[in-house]
C-alpha cells in the first residue's frame, strides 16, 4: 500500500514540475521576443482603451409632455 502512495506522489510531483517547466518557457519565450523588437517597434496594448474616452452617444429623441387632467 505504501507503495501506491509513493508512485502516486512521484506521479503528482512529475505533474506539477512539467506544468511549472511549461509556464516557465512561455514566460521566456515572451520576454525572449520583447528583447529582440527593435526599438522603433510600438508594442500594442491592449488596456488602452479601456481607458478611451467613450464614443459619443446621440442624445435620445425628445417625447412630446402628455397633459395629465385632474378628476
């Protein structure tokens, strides 16, 4: 039984590291490419406009008052 847990363990563990060693290689990748832009180059962001003034909205249609008569 003690050896089940100890290949699970090592099974998890083995899990854990590959998923880590994949995080860790796309986060160089993407910090490989920003190094090698020129300097020139105009990276995009993309939270810009979020912070954009907002499109004008046409203002809605005036409704003609409706009289109200007291009873």
């Amino acid at each position: 039984m003690l050896i089940l847990a100890l290949i699970g363990s090592v099974w998890i563990f083995s899990c854990v590291m590959a998923v880590a060693l994949c995080v860790a290689a796309r986060r160089g990748d993407e910090r490989i490419a920003v190094a090698l832009l020129p300097p020139e180059a105009e990276a995009e962001v993309a939270f810009v406009a979020t912070f954009a003034e907002p499109a004008a909205q046409p203002a809605p249609a005036a409704r003609p008052a409706h009289s109200r008569s007291a009873l």
